[in-house]
C-alpha cells in the first residue's frame, strides 16, 4: 500500500495513472521481496517502518510549499510554521527503525534534510531539523527502548550493541567481507532481478534532468529524492566490511518503484505509437 501512494505521488498528468499499479506489481513481483519480507528478520521490520514512513511525508517530499506551510501571520508579523501530524508519526516511525537497526539512520537523516533544505528562511529549516526531524525521531527512538526494557525484563538498548559488536569491535567480519563495492556490482543487481535494468535506466534519466534543469524544482522531484535515499543507503553500508543481500532491503521498494517508472514510460511510448499509427491509418483512410 505505502509503495501504491508513493508512486502515485509520482504520477504527473492523467497518462500516469498506470504507473501505480506497474510500480505495485513491480514491488510484489520481486523474488527477494517474496523471499526475505516475510521471514521474521529486523531488516524486514526496518524496511516497513522505512517505506510507510515516506509513504507518509510525501506531500512534505513532493508537494508545493503552499500545501505544508501554514499561511497564517503571528503577532510579530511572520508566517507561523506548522508541522502535519502526521511527518511527526513518520519520524517517530524512523525512531523505531534506528531502535531496531541503527544503520536505518543512513535513510532518514537524508530524508530530514532533503525535508528541511526545502523551507523558504533559515529559521524555518532549523525548526524543521529540530521540531521535526530531531526530537520526534529521537521520540521514537526512546519508545523503542521502552518496548525492549519492557520484553527484556531489564535495561537494554539493543541498537547500541549492535553499534558497539559490529563497529567498534569488528566483529561482523567473522562472518564473511566483501570488497567496498559489492552492494553496487553484486547486491543491488542479485536482489533487485529483472528490475535492475529498468531501474539503472531511470537512474540515467535522473541524471539527465539534474543536469538540464538547475532550479529547485529538481529538488522537489520524487524520482531525485528516492535517488537519494537509495544511494546514501548504499553507501553508508558499503563501509562496512561485512556485507548481506538483506542488508539493502529496506531501499528495494524504492528501487522497484524507480523500476516501474522506466516500465510504464517504455509501455506509454508503445501506446504513443500505435495511437500514431492508428491516426494516421484514419487520415490516409
């Protein structure tokens, strides 16, 4: 459901409306989805968390401004800033994914800046880190604590041992390394199948419009800021010396929606031409 609302967010004009059932069955289809989300790994759980949660801040992502800012004037003759309920219950959600997988950070520390970088005054951008970003996913993050105290039976806080078994002491290497690349040249390509073409073609298309147009309406496209996401994952993990199919779970939804884009505008040209085709037929008729 979060993956259907997110690329219908993506839909632009009326000959979009297929790409959010393509980029639905997309999502479904994938072998790795079928295979590693329905097994009970903190990764699967991570990767729920993360998708629902820019499921629910896309009209933070994507809208216009006009839609999330708040056009009333205090007292002091500036616009008051309002925060939706519901980015508050997203980064809440990022809290409790950073409780579960402390690398869930490499998703959302992104996806508050991109958020905060779009406010019109300085001030307002810090409001947002802090209010916003900051304090409700630090909010989240102590619920999470909560809820493993309470199952633990004692004081723990889980994220920080993993922190501290995998980084500080390195001991996630005695289960295999791989070189620096790996989720790039192997990881991505295995786990995302028939869809890694299609999405390396959406990729280049990205590319294009980032260097054709250098106004901030590029920083409002979905495609752009789910690039983003997706690559900040990557790397943050390829620094890592150990490294798991599972690992990137959280960012294969994205991946796949990505995917359907280029799905859809390949069907869309083909419909396109046989439109064509079938006027000029009629005008030659």
């Amino acid at each position: 459901v979060a993956t259907y609302y997110i690329a219908r967010w993506m839909s632009t004009s009326s000959k979009d409306k297929n790409l959010c059932n393509i980029a639905l069955i997309a999502t479904i289809t994938n072998w790795f989805q079928n295979y590693a989300l329905v097994r009970t790994y903190s990764n699967s759980l991570e990767t729920m968390l993360l998708t629902v949660g820019i499921a629910i801040l896309c009209p933070e992502l994507f809208s216009s401004l006009e839609l999330v800012f708040s056009k009333k004037i205090n007292r002091d003759g500036y616009r008051s800033i309002r925060i939706r309920p519901m980015a508050k219950l997203a980064f809440i959600l990022g809290g409790l994914g950073v409780s579960i997988r402390f690398t869930s950070l490499a998703a959302w520390i992104p996806l508050g800046i991109i958020i905060s970088l779009r406010r019109v005054s300085t001030g307002e951008v810090w409001h947002y880190l802090w209010n916003l970003c900051a304090f409700y996913g630090a909010l989240g993050l102590f619920i999470g604590c909560v809820i493993d105290w309470y199952f633990y039976g004692f004081g723990a806080v889980p994220f920080l041992g993993n922190f501290h078994f995998n980084v500080i002491l390195g001991y996630g290497n005695l289960y295999g390394t791989h070189p620096i690349h790996w989720y790039i040249t192997a990881g991505l390509p295995a786990i995302s199948g028939l869809l890694f073409p299609f999405f390396l073609y959406e990729i280049f298309q990205v590319n294009k419009t980032l260097r054709k147009t250098k106004s901030s309406k590029s920083r409002v496209d979905p495609k752009v800021t789910l690039a983003i996401v997706i690559f900040s994952y990557i790397i943050f993990h390829s620094f890592s010396s150990h490294k798991e199919f599972r690992f990137i779970l959280p960012i294969l939804p994205l991946v796949c929606i990505l995917a359907g884009s280029a799905i859809h505008k390949f069907i869309s040209c083909d419909d396109d031409e046989d439109d064509n085709s079938d006027n000029n037929n009629n005008k030659a008729s």
